[in-house]
C-alpha cells in the first residue's frame, strides 16, 4: 500500500506553490498584514481561484472537479508554507462541505454550482454549535435570524455567510444585508479575518437537512480541522527548511 501523494496531487501542491513563491513574497505578505496593500491580497486570491481551488470539493455535476478532503489539504499545506492571506478553508471547503451534506438537492444545485463559477464566497461562522459563549448566539423565527455570532470566518468578503446555532441548524444569508452588521475582530494572525456578526431579523435560509441531523454541520468543521492542521503542518515544514538553510550557511565568529 502506498501512503505517499499521487502524482495528480503532488502537481496540483507544486502549482500552489510555484504560485504562492513568485506572487506572495515575504514582501508582500508584509504589506498586506499592515493593510498598506488592500488589492494585492485580491489579486494574490484571483490567482489561486484561476488555478481552481475554489472547485475543489464541488462535485463534477454542479461544475466543480469533485476532488476529495486530500487533495483540499494539500493545497492548505501548501498555502500555510506560503503564510498565504487568502480565504481557503471556510469558502472552499467548510461551506461545500457542509451544503453538500445539509442542504436539499435544489440548494445544492443553486449554491455549489455558485461556489465553483466563483458566483458566491461564503464566510463560514459555526462557533454557536461548537461553544457557545456569553451574550452571543442567534435564534431562528419566521425565517429569520436574530443575535451575535462571534469568530465568522472571512465574512469581510463573502457574498453569503453560513451562520449555526446551538442545535447545529444551518442558514444560509446575505452577507450585504441592512440587517446584518459584521465587526472586524483584532486577533494576532494578520493573515486571516475573524468577525463578529450581528443579525437584526435577518432574512436567513435554513439548509433543509441540518433541521434533522447534526451530522452535517460535524462533517463541515471536521473538515476545517484537517485543513487547519495541513496549514500548520506547512508552515511548520517551511520552518524548518528555513533553519536548515541558514545552519547550512552559518559561519560563526
């Protein structure tokens, strides 16, 4: 049994990654963090979507390359040695992870095929079901959606938000609604966006399967932890290729 990456995978991390080195230099990467650079981490983002990470976990029906959790991890390996500031894994693998398993066949029809024509880039806030904190969460009534999410994922530019509750229900809403404010959130990685939202009888979708299961909504998060580790697992390799080069060059006194 071969444990090791296929050569289709192996070439897809290669692209990422020749990509990621000639467009997100240290450089760049800098500029973007401080907010001197608004476009370039659009532009950095464009190109990955032209490479087509936002169809990776799309199935092939709704236009997508129907590809699996590893080849998605390669490529957040990959982007976590590059320290790329570009939304990945709430956008292009929570959300169709999570509709592809939540919502009914005409939702899935209606919002993957959307992910993958690049149509809609969803931020991903599913923080109610996993921990409810003080003073937070969000209720559901004649469909709408009322309350604070805190830790939304890359809702500052999303076209929609999938936003949980406490029993696991998913909601599919308009992330350019009156009715939904979004607060930045200072935290100490630059290169990510973290949000509170708050819905005023926000007009929300219900994903008609995750009224009957939690199942979905687990599967959707297990995800962004796989993700969430490959990322770290590239950054960590490419500090270490880091400290070995330099131990290599180093010549003392």
């Amino acid at each position: 049994m071969y444990f090791g990456l296929s050569e289709e995978q192996s070439f897809f991390q290669d692209n990422i990654k020749k990509y990621l080195e000639e467009y997100a230099t240290i450089d760049n990467i800098k500029h973007i963090a401080s907010g001197d650079e608004k476009n370039l981490s659009s532009e950095i983002h464009q190109g990955l979507l032209n490479l087509g990470i936002n169809g990776l976990l799309v199935p092939e029906e709704f236009g997508g390359l129907g590809l699996d959790l590893l080849f998605a991890a390669v490529v957040s390996e990959a982007i976590g040695g590059g320290i790329c500031p570009t939304p990945f894994i709430a956008p292009y693998v929570m959300a169709p992870t999570a509709i592809k398993h939540a919502g009914s066949k005409s939702q899935q029809e209606n919002y993957l095929s959307k992910i993958a024509s690049n149509e809609c880039r969803f931020g991903v806030g599913f923080s109610e079901f996993i921990g409810k904190r003080n003073d937070a969460g969000v209720t559901f009534s004649d469909n709408t959606l009322s309350g604070r999410a805190m830790f939304v994922f890359d809702a500052n530019d999303a076209t929609h938000l999938l936003l949980a509750d406490e029993k696991g229900q998913i909601f599919v809403v308009d992330a350019k609604s009156a009715n939904l404010e979004i607060v930045q959130l200072t935290t100490v990685d630059k290169t990510r966006q973290y949000s509170e939202v708050i819905c005023k009888n926000l007009e929300a979708e219900l994903l008609e399967n995750s009224s009957d299961s939690v199942e979905p909504i687990i599967q959707a998060i297990d995800a962004g932890r796989i993700m969430l580790a490959a990322d770290s697992l590239g950054a960590s390799q490419t500090m270490i290729n880091k400290a070995v080069d330099y131990a290599k060059e180093r010549k003392q006194f």
